[in-house]
C-alpha cells in the first residue's frame, strides 16, 4: 500500500511551497523523524519531516519546483512493499491529502498525510468520492514524472542508423537538454543501460555516470570508445607524474610536460570557443572568520574547517539554488547536471591538478572538509594515487588564491563547465556598519561565466545567495 | 539488362566484391558486378580454397603416415598420385565458383564476365576480357561504384615466371611433385606451400630476407612456428636475402645475401611467396583524380570513399591486411554505411590474420611488442597445449595461446595462437573484442572439455595470474 507524502502547510499564510532540496531519494528508507526535503515557504526554508516509517517511492517534484499545498509531491511504500510506482507506470495518482484545516491545526509540524486505500482497490468509477483538497491537489500537481518520460524523446545517435533500434534506443535519452536530470535512482521504464563489460570497468574506474555516455556500438550500446570520448570531454586534466622540475632559466627554451600541453590545449579551447563574462562581489567575511574561530575552539567536528572548504559549501548551495550554474554546452543544448561535483584548482609543480569534491549537495560541511583535505593531501605528494575519477567529472570549479594574497582576480573556464569562481583573499578594509567607519574583513569573489548558458542576471543572483551563505555561516551547517 | 541504371556498380567479384553485392541486394540496391576472370577471385579460385584443399591432403598424409607409428595401425606402403591431390583442390574451387553464381541469381545481382574500368565518376566502361564472350553492354552507369579489385603476386625486380619458378597461383595447377623446392618468402603463403610439399615428401627450403619466420607476427609464435618446421625437416634460412636466380641444368640455383656472405640453393621447382601487390592500375582511376598513395594502395575515408565522390574502394586495394574475410567485412561495411545503417569507421585491429599450416597460426590485435611500443602497459598470459587435455590425447599439444591485456583493465589487445585448430580457435578472442571483454568475462566463461578451447580461457586466466593447469 503506498502512501501520499503532500504539501503541508507550514505557516499560516502559506499557499504554496517549493522543494529546495531532496534530502531523501527514491528507494531511501524512512525513518520517523527524517528530514525528507527542504521547503521554501513564503516566510522561510523549513524542514519536511517524516511521520511515519517507510520507503520512499517516487518523487513528483523536482528541486526547484513549486507545489500548492496539499499537492501529491512524493509517494511512499511500506517496508519490503514492490514499487507501486513500477507496477503500475501509468497510472494518475489518486490523491487524499490531508484536509487543510488538519495541517493549520500543526503549522509547525510537517507531516505526511495517510493515503487512502490503494489504487487498485478503488473502482475507477468513484473519483468522486476523493476529497475535495485532494481532486484540487490532483489538478495542480505539476506534471507527472511518468508524463514527461512518455514526453517527445530527445535525439538518440542510433535513431536514425537503426530503425530496429528504436524503442530501446528512445526509452533512454541521454540526453535531457534544458532540464533538470532527476535523481538517477529514477530511471525511465524499461530501462536498460546498454555497455560492454570493458566500458563498464573503465567508466567504474573513472567514476563516469554511463547514463550521460552516448553509445556508438550497435543500437546505441556504449563501448569504452564511448567512455574514453566522454571522458576527453569532461576530464581538464589528466594526470601525469612530472619526470623533472620545469624551472624556467632565462634565455631558455623548455619543451612542453604533457600536463603543461594539456592546460595550454584546454585554456586556449576555452578562450577561443567559451564567451566569458565576469561579475563580482565583494563578501564581508566577519561573521564567517568567527564562525570558523568558533568551530576550532569548539572542537565541534573532528576535521578542522578551512576558509576553502566553508567556500565551497556555500557554493555548493548556492548551486542547488541555480543549476543553470552547474551545466554543459553540448551540442546545441544545455545539460543541467544532476550532481554537484566541485573541482578545486590545486597548484602544484609545473602545473595543476583538479581533484573534485563529488555530489557536493549530500555532503555536510565537515564531510566536504574531510574529502576535499584528502584530496589536496593526495596533490601535495606530487598527485600520485589518485584515482581518474578523483579527477575527472566536476561540474563547477572553484580556483581559489586567498593563500597569496591576491586582492581581485579572473579565472578561465574549465570546458565543459559553464562556470569557475575565482576566490580571492580576505583583507581588512574599511567597511561601512550602522553608518559607522569600522574595520572589517572582506573578500573579492568573481564568477567567470558561459554567455551561451546563463545571462548576468543569474550570475549576479548566485552570487548574491553565496554571499548571503557566507555572511550567515550558520547556514552552512544545513 | 543494357543501358540500365544501377545504384552500385562493383567492379571484382573477389571475396570483398561477392559479399558487398549481396549485402548491397539485401540493402535494396539494384546492383551490378563485373568480373573478367571467374566469380569468387583469387579466394575461391587462386587462394584460400584450393590452397586449404591442397593443405587438407597433407594433413591426411601426415595422419597415414603417424597412424602407423603412434595408432599402431599399419598401412603397407603409402603411394601419391599427385595429379589426383591438385584435381581434388580444382574441384573445390570449382563448386564454390558455381556456389557464387547462385548466389548472385537468387539475390538478383546482374553478373558482367568483362574487364570492367572507371570510365567516369557514374560509368563503368566494359571491354571483352579473356576468353569470354563480348559483353552485352559497352558500358553501365551507376550512382556509385565500388571497386574491389583485389591484390595479385608481387615479383621481386628481375623475377621471372615460369620454367619452373612459379607464385602459388602457378603451383595450384603443377600437377607433379617437385623432389625439391626453394620457397622465397616465409610469411602465410610461403609456410602453408612449404608444409604442403614438406608434407608430400619434397626437399623444402624456406628462405627469408628477415630475422624471423611470419615477419610482423609475435616474436615467440615466429619462433615457434620455425622450431616447428625445422623438426618436419625443413631448412629454414633466415636472414637471407634474395639476389637472383638461375638455371642449372634440370635446377634452378637460387643466390642469396646474408651476413655470412653469398649462398646458392639449388631446387627443381622456386615458389616466390614475397607478398601481395593491390591491382590499382589500369582501372581508370588516375584519370578520375583518385589518389593512390605507396604502394599503389587505393586511399579511402572511414566511409571507404577515394577522392572522387562516387567512386568506393575496399579489401587488399587499401590496405593491408590482404586478406579475404577482412575485404567481405570491408564490403559489409562500405555498403551499410552507403545504405546509412552504420556509422564510418573500421576496427582493423579486429580482423584476425590467420595461417593454415600445421600448427596454425592464428593471431589478432597487438602483438605484446606492438601494445609496448604504443605505450601501454600490459599484462601477458601464456598456455601452452600441453596443459590441455584434450591436446595431449590427440597428441597435438605443441605450441600456445598467448594473451597480451592492458593492466589498467584486462582489455584484450591482441591474442596469438600457435597450434592444432588454432584458427578455429580465434573466433572466440575475436568476438570478445567485439563485444568488449575482458579476461575476467573469458575466465568466467565455462569452457566445455576437454576441448582445445579450454586454453583459450586458461591464457585469459593466466594474464590475471589465476590459471589453473599451469
């Protein structure tokens, strides 16, 4: 018997609501008491939480997306109950929300609404017997999932090679320009991802998602061809050990390191083909630098928190806020990718390396601390042993020369990611509070941005919500 | 059938033009092939054919002749009529010439027995070939030609045919059986002919300008393959170079160059076995702008197009290899992708080279050197027969299946065989490239037993460290 998870109402004024985050997925198990979302609400973000044990389902609404209240949002299973969703793709769902007036008695008490019988019980005759709310719910849900996947499929490579290859070859897009991939754990109906075992070895190794590999092999099957292409796209730079130090002696003429070669052919790709722009803001950093004293003499994780890793929080929400930011040009499209992965730009000899923080967006601040210092660890030793996937498939890039002393500066965009942030030092300046002269901190970041895939606007709007993240850095601690 | 408009012309009805035809039919092509010798090409009738017919009697002879020591079976005296041995070779290339024809009639391809030329980008002038009848049409048009002329003997400068010095066109018709035979050349064509007559009883000298047996062929199966011979009692002279040769008196004395100064061989009967030349000439192609580059190799993109639009080349005309299941598959692929049912592109490194001595050879991919020199770090997996079961009962258990892997992902470079049945052997390897395995799919795949294909597996294995009978 599956559940209805709904809108609630969390305020008195409250219509409607919008999901910023999923904090569970689908197949997730549910514990009474989880936080399932996050939900922005006209006065603020709350929590959703469970009420009830569960699996969770389905998800009806993407991040971003706006639901009045009492809407179907996300569908729940008993424990060790099939998928409804599975069993049964196309049907509507029929939605018994809980009553209005039963949600504003417990404004602050998310809950998730007990469903009605299951669908097969009920005679497709009576629709009439639902409540009201619920018919209302149903009207203004946005669409279905099982809609959109039944949507004009997107282009295919094999559709017009194989006529034979049709239905699988439609079933799986891999492609979803200019939208939102949904979790991965959601895939389309029928489904079945098509790769030879060495592809599948070489994209595991390197941490490739085969769901965003185009297959060349028949019917669209992915080869390690595939995977190596895919990689050549995506990866900036591959490592290479450096056989000698490159120490520049005037009047010499040094031969390029692969490492050297690559950054040249990458960066001149980049200038030649990307129309950048730049926005910057300037980020009172007082409250972040106490927040950081606070959590050092706290001791309140076990990981030490640096400036870098408080950044790269606060830049990974702000992605959530604004995936256009997180996205690819590809061939005449915009791929909005489903995970947050922030490279950081880590110098060292000769060159530098890209280890990236992966799915940013489920890790907690002291998680990204641990990972990204493993990372820059690993990069400190002259970059042996990390993995290709600990260096390839970031979506962002964050470049960051705080530690030099750098008051303002621009970087290039790593293809192909539609953005890099350049962060700058924190120095003591002159501020303005309460109309009165004071000494405070600040911090110059600029944003080098993609024209083809985001406008100004956006750009300066991420960059007002990192700057809103960081000089309130209790949010980070979400 | 005159002045008809065709969508393919293709000139060669070798195993790359036959097989392109019928693909090209089945595509829904109104197709047309012109042939000025007989249908099937050198394949059917001049090469792989008659020659494993010719192989197939030695086999049998060396059977006759270990059934009496080692079966303990006796057979009183073995006489040859080596007459009969070549007829038998004839007749089977004669039922697959036919086969072709029937081939052609039940896919309604329009066969033209005349020497076909590119007359321009659509047209296909014909000219009455040799010993066949004036064709029906002067010329045929058609929105693309595929020309498919295949290879033919190379001579090294100052070689004659004839008297007595033949290429292994000439030696699949010589119907006596020479006492003794110098073979110019060890690669395929050189070993298959040097066992053939080895196996009869002849003389045997195999002469070879380079340092190995089967130049260009894995070191250790090159190595192999000479102990192999040279245990059958063939002298095997490497490193020796070709300068002339002579008549002396019923012989021929061939003189040679090496390190240690001249040598002469002297033989009834010379076999020059130097390789295969692409017949790119005399086709009209020059004047049509096509470029050929060294070699006299046709140049195609990956859609097997030359430099003229219209005009499509495949099989021993491009490139090496010259062998006939890679020109079917060229022709398979040249049409598909004429047709928009497959993507340009060619794997030559799939195309398995294959040599029907015993033992055979059988070889794909990258040799462990080759995969060396292109930097790639490899992990190698060996097995020799005698770990095999079923080859020690059948008392064919020399030689080895060698793996080369990458060691990032147990890829399957290149596998090579040297061994009983070890072209039928290959396939699997072959397929497995194809489909993308690795050793761990060919380790966990059950191999019956006993079979030779048992160390198929084992080899995979034995890459990863894991081989269980070595």
């Amino acid at each position: 018997m599956s559940n209805e998870i709904t809108m609630p109402k969390l305020s008195d004024t409250m219509e409607e609501g919008k999901i910023l985050r999923w904090l569970k997925h689908p197949g997730d198990e549910i514990h009474h008491g989880d936080a399932i979302a996050e939900v922005e609400t006209d006065k603020a973000d709350m929590v959703l939480e469970a009420f009830e044990d569960g699996v969770l389902d389905e998800l009806k609404l993407k991040e971003g997306e706006s639901a009045p209240v009492g809407a179907v949002i996300a569908m729940m299973r008993a424990p060790g109950e099939a998928s409804a969703r599975r069993a049964k793709p196309a049907e509507a769902p029929v939605a018994t929300a809980i009553p209005v007036e039963a949600a504003a008695a417990k404004p602050a008490r998310p809950r998730i609404a007990e469903k009605a019988p299951a669908p097969e019980a009920k005679p497709a005759s009576e629709p009439e017997k639902a409540p009201a709310v619920a018919r209302k719910a149903t009207v203004n849900a946005p669409p279905e999932m099982e809609e959109e996947e039944a949507g004009p499929p997107a282009f295919h490579p094999a559709m017009g090679l194989h006529p034979s290859a049709a239905p699988t070859a439609l079933a799986a897009p891999p492609r979803q320009p200019l939208r939102i991939v949904e979790t991965p754990e959601v895939e389309p109906e029928g489904h079945k991802l098509r790769a030879s075992p060495l592809a599948r070895r070489a994209a595991e190794e390197a941490g490739v998602d085969l769901e965003h590999v185009r297959g060349t092999g028949p019917d669209g099957r992915i080869t390690k061809r595939d995977v190596d292409n895919y990689l050549r796209e995506q990866q900036m730079f591959k490592f290479r050990r450096l056989v000698h130090p490159h120490e520049g002696a005037p009047g010499s003429r040094e031969e390029l390191s692969s490492m050297r070669r690559t950054i040249a052919q990458r960066m001149a790709l980049s200038k030649r083909e990307i129309p950048h722009f730049y926005v910057t803001v300037e980020i009172d950093m007082e409250e972040a630098v106490r927040f950081k004293k606070s959590i050092e003499t706290t001791e309140l994780f076990e990981e030490d928190i640096t400036y870098n890793d408080m950044i790269v929080k606060a830049t990974a929400l702000a992605l959530g806020r604004f995936p256009r930011m997180n996205a690819s040009f590809e061939n005449d499209g915009i791929v909005i990718h489903p995970h947050i992965n922030i490279g950081v730009a880590v110098a060292i000899e000769d060159g530098l390396l890209l280890p990236v923080i992966r799915e940013c967006e489920r890790l907690a601040l002291p998680e990204i601390a641990a990972v990204s210092h493993r990372l820059v660890a690993k990069a400190g030793h002259g970059g042996g042993g990390f993995t290709t996937g600990e260096l390839s498939g970031a979506t962002f890039t964050i470049s960051n020369m705080g530690m030099v002393g750098v008051e303002h500066f621009a970087a290039v965009i790593v293809p192909p990611q539609a953005a890099i942030l350049a962060v700058s030092a924190i120095k003591e300046k002159p501020v303005v509070r309460n109309g009165q002269l004071a000494v405070g901190r600040t911090m110059m970041v600029t944003v080098s941005c993609d024209h083809r895939i985001i406008d100004g606007i956006v750009a300066g709007r991420f960059l007002q919500e990192l700057k809103r993240f960081l000089e309130n850095p209790a949010s980070l601690l979400v | 059938m005159a002045n008809s408009r065709y969508d393919l012309a293709i000139i060669g009805s070798g195993p790359g033009g036959y097989v392109a035809a019928i693909r090209a039919s089945q595509l829904k092509m109104r197709v047309a092939v012109v042939e000025r010798d007989r249908p099937g090409g050198v394949c059917l009738n001049w090469g792989c054919i008659p020659s494993k017919a010719l192989l197939n009697s030695a086999e049998a002879m060396e059977t006759i002749r270990s059934a009496a020591k080692e079966h303990g079976i006796e057979t009183g005296e073995v006489r040859v009529d080596f007459p009969r041995v070549i007829q038998r070779s004839r007749d089977a290339a004669d039922k697959l010439q036919r086969g072709v024809r029937y081939l052609f009639k039940k896919n309604k391809i329009d066969l033209y027995e005349a020497n076909g030329t590119v007359a321009g980008p659509n047209t296909v002038a014909l000219a009455q070939a040799e010993g066949k009848p004036a064709p029906a049409a002067s010329e045929i048009e058609a929105d693309r030609i595929l020309v498919a002329t295949g290879s033919t003997e190379r001579l090294l400068p100052g070689m004659k045919i004839g008297d007595g010095v033949m290429t292994s066109r000439e030696a699949l018709v010589h119907d006596r059986l020479p006492e003794s035979i110098a073979i110019i050349g060890a690669g395929a064509i050189g070993l298959e002919f040097g066992y053939f007559y080895q196996a009869f009883g002849s003389k045997v000298t195999i002469i070879e300008l380079e340092k190995q047996m089967l130049p260009g062929v894995d070191a250790e199966v090159a190595e192999e393959a000479r102990r192999q011979f040279v245990k059958r009692g063939v002298k095997v002279m490497l490193g020796h170079g070709y300068k002339s040769m002579a008549r002396n008196g019923e012989r021929w004395s061939v003189a040679l160059d090496s390190a240690d100064g001249e040598k002469a061989v002297d033989a009834e009967n010379v076999l020059v076995a130097v390789g295969r030349a692409p017949l790119s000439k005399n086709l009209g192609l020059e004047a049509l702008g096509v470029e050929i580059e060294r070699g006299g190799f046709v140049k195609v993109d990956d859609s097997f197009r030359t430099s003229c639009e219209s005009v499509y080349a495949i099989g021993d005309l491009i490139r090496p290899p010259l062998l006939a299941h890679k020109a079917s598959a060229e022709g398979i692929a040249a049409v598909e992708i004429m047709a928009g049912v497959r993507e340009p592109g060619f794997d030559l490194l799939s195309i398995a080279g294959c040599i029907y001595c015993e033992p055979e050879v059988a070889c794909v991919g990258l040799s462990e050197a080759e995969a060396r020199a292109r930097g790639i770090e490899v992990k190698v997996g060996k097995f020799p027969f005698r770990g095999n079961g079923k080859a020690v009962a059948i008392n064919e258990a020399e030689g080895f299946v060698k793996f080369v892997v990458s060691e990032q992902y147990g890829e399957v470079l290149g596998c090579q065989i040297i061994g009983h049945h070890a072209t039928d052997l290959i396939s699997e390897v072959v397929l497995g490239r194809t489909l993308e395995a690795t050793t761990a799919e060919f380790g966990r795949t059950v191999h019956p037993h006993p079979t030779m294909s048992e160390a198929i597996m084992e080899a995979a294995l034995a890459a990863e460290g894991e081989a269980i009978h070595i």
